[in-house]
C-alpha cells in the first residue's frame, strides 16, 4: 500500500511540475509571438512616419503654390484639403475592405510564423 501512494504522490508531483512547465512555454510562445509581430511592425511604423512627412511637406507647398496662383492662400489649402477629402471617399468606398483584408493576413501571417 505504501509503495502505491508514493507512486501516486511522484505521479501527482510531475504532473504539476509538467502543468508548470507547459504553461511556461506558453507565455514564452506568446512573448516570442508578440516581440515578433510588434518588431515587424516597427519598420511599417518610421515608413510611415516618413512617408507621411513627406506628403506633408508637398501638400503643404502645392497649398503655398495653388493659393499664390489664385491670390489667395488659404484656397490653396482648400483645394488640397478638398483633394484629400475625395481620395479618403474614393478609399473608403472602394477599397476599405481590401486594406483590411490584407493587414489582418499580415498579422495572422506574422502570428503562426
């Protein structure tokens, strides 16, 4: 009798031990999922930055140019806020579900990598 109940005791001992153990490998699966994901988006995050200086930059000067040809400045911001404002309709309208489509397929894929 004695020698089944120490191998129900070392029985129950390594089954905590391997619950602890595996849910270990499961934070540090999730850490390395999430360390992955977050680091493949910080290369997206300064193009973007960059990319949106620059257009910043050239919207900016194309207002400064379209308000000095119609004499008046701030119808050149107009004019390019109104530009702006019809490509995020045409964006919205048409290709909303696309973009969304593709970054979820960028995260699921970076994710199960």
């Amino acid at each position: 009798m004695n020698d089944n109940t120490n191998h129900l005791e070392l029985l129950l001992d390594n089954a905590v031990d391997y619950g602890k153990t595996s849910f270990e490998l499961l934070k540090l699966k999730a850490l390395d999922k999430t360390s992955e994901l977050l680091s493949s988006f910080l290369p997206l995050i300064i193009m973007f930055g960059l990319l949106a200086s620059f257009i910043f930059f050239v919207s900016f000067g194309i207002a400064l140019f379209l308000g000095k040809y119609f004499c008046n400045i701030y119808c050149g911001f107009f004019i390019v806020a109104g530009f702006y404002f019809l490509l995020a309709i045409v964006i919205a309208v048409f290709f909303y579900k696309m973009l969304k489509r593709c970054f979820c397929n960028y995260i699921i894929k970076h994710s199960l990598n």
